[in-house]
C-alpha cells in the first residue's frame, strides 16, 4: 500500500505540476525520452562516399580528383562494404545488449582522450555570459551563479530538469501537451513526441557536466565522475585553491553565505601562488603531465587534494582583471577572448568539466574541457542559469553576513622535480601564448534581424563569406570545417559540414571575374548558399562524410587487428583528398543563444579558428590562427559580408 501511495503521488505529481521549483519545474521527467530516440543513422555507405568526392572536388587539382575517383572506386567495391557491415554488426550488438550509444560516440570519445596536446587553446573552448544589469561586484554575480548552478544540478540529479525538445509546433509548448507526453511509456515516448512535431534532444552526456575531471594518463587520458556528488567547488585565486561548500544536505547554500565565504578568501589576502599546478592542466602535453600526477599521487596529502580537486562540482577562478565584451571596442573584445580562453593559466584547472572564470567587473564566461560533451549541453546549462541568476535580486546577497565556514586550503606538496618541470611549463606556456598564438576579434553592423529581413540566413552568409575571404586573401580553396550537433539522435554528438562546396567554389571564381555581370554573380551566391543549406540539412540528419568514413575506419583498424594485419589499412585512407579534406583550414563553429555573448576556440590546423556569432543588432567574429594573421581573414570577412549584402539588395530589385 505505501508503495502504491508513493507511485500515485509521482502520477499526480506529473500530471499536475507538483514538482518543488529548482530552476525549472518539469512536467515530464529529464531522461523520460531519452532511450526511446531514435539512433544517429549510418548512411548507406555508397551515399556517403559520392558526398564525399562531391566535398573533395574543390579541393583537388584535375590529376589529383582523377587519381582519388579510381581510390574510391577501389575502396567501394573492396574495404568499405566489410567496413560498413562491421560497423553496423557492432551497432547491432549495442543494440541487442541494451547499450544506450550511437556507432560514433565512443570512437570519437577516444579521439579526444587520445590527444596528446595540451587542452588550454588546443581543445578547450570558452562561451560568455551577458553581463548582468546593474551588477558589477564579482562577489555578489558568483554566488548568485554558484546558488543557480546547484540548482541546475539538483534539477537534474531529481529528474525534474526539463528535457531539451525542439518544438516546431506551439502545441507541444502547452502544459496539456507535457502531461500528456510525461504518461506516454518511455519505451515509445520519443515517437509519440515526434508524431505531434516535437523533437527531444540527446541529454546522455548532461551527467557528465558536474563533478567531473578529465585523469592525465600516458597514451589515453579517461574522465572521472564523482557519483557520491559531493556539495563543494574549488575556489580559484591568485593561484590558489579553496574547498568551498555551496551545497548542504541537498540544499544549495544561500547566496548570501557563499558570498561571505568567498569573501573570506578575498580578505585573507594571499600571495600569489609560486607553485600554481594548474599550469600543467593547461600548457602540459598529456602524457608529461600524466608522469607528474602520478609522481605527486606518490603522497597521501597529494592524493587528497587531487581528490577534492577531481571531486568538485565545478572550478571558479576569481580573477583580479576586468574585462569587456558585447557592444565595445574590437581591442577590448580581443583582450577579453584572451582572458577567457587561457588567462595566465596559473588561476584555471583546465582539466576541469568546466570552469566559470569571473571577471573583476563581474563580466563572467564558462571554459570547458571538451571530451566529456558538446556545445549543446554547456550552452543549456548557462541558458538556465543565467536567467535564473539574472532573475535573482542582487540585494539578497548580505554583505555583511559572516561565513559559517572557515577556510579550507587545497595545497600539494611538490618536490624539487616537480618544481623544474613547473617552471618550464611556464615558460614554455608563456611564450605560446605571447608568440605562438595571434588572436583577433571583430564586431560587426548590421545584425541578424537585418540580415533576416533581406532574406539572407546568417549562417549561410557568413560560411559563404569565409570562402570568398580565404580566397581573396590566399588564392585557393581549401577544407572548411563547421560544426553541426546530432543531438536530435540519441547520444548524438557532432557532424562536420563541409563548407568549401562545388557552388561556393563557382561563386567565389565568378565574384572575382571582372568580366561575370551582376546577375552571374548573384545566381552563383544564391546557388552557393542553397548548397550551404542543404548540406547543413543533410549534417544535422546525420548524413554527412565525416563520422561515418572515420568509424569506418575504426572498424577496419579493429578487424585488421583480429587477423594481424593493423598495417594494411586502405590507401583511401592515405590519400592526398582524405588528408586535405581532415586539415580544417577554416575551423568554425557557432553558438545561437540571446544569454550569451561570444565564444571561441584555439585553431586546429595552420589556418584559421573561426567562432562567430551575433544577435538582432551586431555580429561577432572571434579568429585565431598560429600561422596567420587573424586581423587580415577578419578584414576580408568584412569586406566580402558588405559585398554579399549588396549582391542580395541587388537580386530583390
């Protein structure tokens, strides 16, 4: 009787609304879709490999396609149907065994483990929050962050976080909808949102966001996750480390209280750390970081700080600079890139899932490590909380609260070893960040709601743009890369879109012929960016080149290994097209969001790192490069975004 009570209680409960308010109160229950989605397809294989000499084609100069058409043709008829079939015998198998996955998600989980290249500017990414109103106090904006990120977190530990859904009908938005959708079995409630045009997204890597720390390992690093779910941050400052607990018996510390615990370490005034750790985590390679933990782990004390390190919810690094970005000068927005990207390194845990880097002026931004998950999950969890934080009254933080807390130093013991490697990474670091890495920003007039009122869709205008940039300013056409999330599909993660195509190509020949008249030039930019759609379409249904040619791959290197032949991999795989369409000269990615306001990542290649941006009235590029020069790709993009708009005005006459 009393467990029927209790499951009647969670049905009225879902069907009314009953459920305690964290940040969001939900209806249906977070993972209630989730192992109903359905699974990220594998294309068929000769569909996959005619995208992909259609992508290389650009590419190549008429010897080289030639040569690379008789390669596919070989691998067609030979290696790619074996591969295929195995790749989708193991996904049977997943499939059999009840393994929630997709065919990509853990091959491509190791590729990011298996990099050896130290994570600050290399792999971890930065995303900005919009400042809040009338708040400058960075004191008072981290515990009204911290307050609404334990919540985020006891939202979803309870189950009543409300699930990601693209909803392409306003019925599904409803609370009727909801109820209905939060009685459906889990086994078919996926498809029974689909049917009223209601598309849940994958949350399996949601877990993964607190508590948890990419573990340095020589070869493959592995990420671990805290499942006790301890109730404590680290607090970064001046290099130094504090144990900060933020929540209690499953309630989040008030604001107030974190405040004056923060405060606490502020006031204590210490020196700067002359044996800030966390420079390793972020100018280290993987593997010589790896032999200095272990080393360290050598000691009980040291364990135990890495355990209270590993174990956090999160890291916030209190920085001690100001910085600025949204409507301000492009020196200032570059300054600021700078500052969330990598800092001084000395104040950051870049192992870290995440780490919230709060500005002097309270201007804050999340950096995160990126093997554990995508865009998609970080950008949900600073949506929710930066309304939430942003709802929140800035007053009720007390300033003159006492903390309950005392102090609680994290401090390692280095020996005189470790201290010669430390100050080499330093150095090494420093000079990396001075001299190896050239960084740029750029803001733009007009902005999406212009854009979007000629008609043009801005991502389709910026990708266009960047090829006419490349080649106004290099004179050929080489890969572009932009990221598309495949979340729609269960354990989803990411999709390339190929971005140098056939019509961009033409367009950007036809743009430069000073003999092609205005309508040639306008017919080829709509052709272009028709393709740039339909590309992008094909990325999100996860039907591109990329993943699939890559797990392909993994499977061939899996069967060689069963019968000893890990040398004998296909020249497909070797040949100069797969090499030029994997070197990402143009690496970009977006994020769409009106509760942030930037975002960029290091360069993957000798080219360019392109995050770009915006919202109704301005847009953002954000370049990096190793090589190059980041202020002349971003002037060229200018120049080539002022010379399509006038083309689109031109093709509504």
């Amino acid at each position: 009787k009393k467990n029927l009570g209790v499951t009647m209680m969670r049905v009225a409960r879902r069907l009314f609304g009953a459920e305690p308010l964290l940040v969001q109160k939900s209806i249906i229950p977070t993972t209630h879709f989730q192992n109903s989605m359905a699974e990220l397809p594998i294309p068929p294989v000769d569909a996959t490999l005619d995208r992909y000499v259609a992508a290389v084609t650009p590419l190549l100069t008429p010897e080289e396609l030639e040569n690379t058409t008789k390669i596919v043709a070989d691998f067609r008829a030979r290696d790619a149907k074996e591969a295929d079939k195995y790749l989708r015998r193991e996904a049977s198998i997943k499939r059999r065994d009840d393994v929630y996955s997709s065919y990509i998600s853990d091959d491509w989980f190791d590729l990011y483990l298996t990099d050896r290249s130290p994570l600050a500017v290399n792999l971890n990414p930065f995303v900005v929050w919009k400042d809040k109103p009338n708040c400058s106090d960075p004191i008072t904006r981290s515990a009204l962050i911290v307050k609404s990120s334990v919540d985020f977190f006891l939202a979803l530990q309870g189950g009543y976080l409300k699930p990601q859904v693209w909803h392409t009908k306003p019925v599904t938005q409803g609370a009727a909808w909801q109820r209905f959708a939060s009685v459906l079995p889990k086994k078919i409630s996926a498809y029974g949102a689909y049917a009223f045009g209601a598309y849940p997204l994958d949350m399996s890597q949601f877990p993964q966001l607190f508590h948890t720390t990419r573990i340095p390992q020589i070869g493959k690093d592995k990420t671990k996750t805290s499942y006790d779910r301890p109730g404590h941050i680290v607090v970064m400052y001046r290099g130094n480390m504090y144990q900060v607990t933020v929540m209690e018996n499953r309630q989040p510390v008030s604001p107030s209280q974190v405040a004056a615990r923060l405060r606490q370490i502020v006031a204590s005034n210490p020196a700067p750390n002359p044996q800030p750790l966390g420079i390793f985590t972020a100018g280290a390679d993987r593997d010589s970081w790896a032999t200095t933990r272990s080393r360290l782990e050598q000691t009980r004390a040291n364990r135990d700080a890495f355990r209270a390190v590993d174990s956090a919810m999160f890291v916030l690094s209190l920085e001690e600079d100001s910085v600025y970005i949204g409507d301000r000068k492009d020196s200032e927005l570059t300054e600021a890139s700078r500052f969330f990207l990598h800092g001084g390194a000395e104040n950051r845990w870049f192992d870290k899932s995440f780490n919230i880097v709060m500005g002097a002026n309270a201007t804050a931004a999340v950096n995160f490590e990126h093997a554990w998950g995508d865009g998609v999950a970080v950008l949900r969890y600073m949506e929710d909380v930066h309304i939430d934080s942003n709802n929140a009254d800035a007053n009720q933080v007390q300033g003159d609260e006492n903390a309950t807390e005392s102090i609680k130093p994290i401090t390692f013991n280095l020996d005189g070893t470790t201290d010669q490697e430390l100050k080499r990474e330093t150095d090494k670091f420093n000079d990396f960040i001075t001299n190896g890495l050239n960084l740029s920003c750029k803001l733009y007039r007009p902005g999406k709601q212009y854009l979007n009122s000629i008609g043009v869709r801005p991502d389709g205008l910026f990708q266009v743009a960047f090829q006419l940039a490349y080649y106004k300013l290099h004179g050929q056409f080489e890969s572009a890369y932009e990221s598309a999330s495949t979340s729609g599909f269960r354990c989803g993660r990411t999709e390339a879109i190929r971005g140098t195509t056939i019509e961009a190509k033409n367009f950007c020949l036809t743009f430069s012929d000073p003999n092609a008249t205005a309508q040639e030039k306008i017919a080829a930019m709509q052709a272009a960016m028709k393709k740039h759609h339909a590309i992008t379409v094909e990325a999100l249904k996860g039907l591109g080149v990329d993943r699939h040619l890559f797990a392909m791959k993994k499977s061939l290197e899996r069967m060689q290994k069963m019968f000893f032949k890990e040398d004998d991999i296909h020249e497909f795989y070797n040949d100069v097209a797969y090499k030029k369409l994997g070197a990402n000269m143009i690496s970009t990615s977006t994020l769409a969001s009106e509760r942030v306001t930037g975002g960029g990542f290091g360069p993957v290649s000798p080219g360019y790192g392109v995050g770009y941006g915006g919202n109704d009235d301005t847009l953002m590029l954000h370049v990096t490069s190793f090589k190059r020069s980041p202020d002349e790709f971003i002037q060229a993009c200018h120049e080539s975004f002022n010379q399509i708009i006038e083309l689109v005005k031109q093709s509504k006459n």
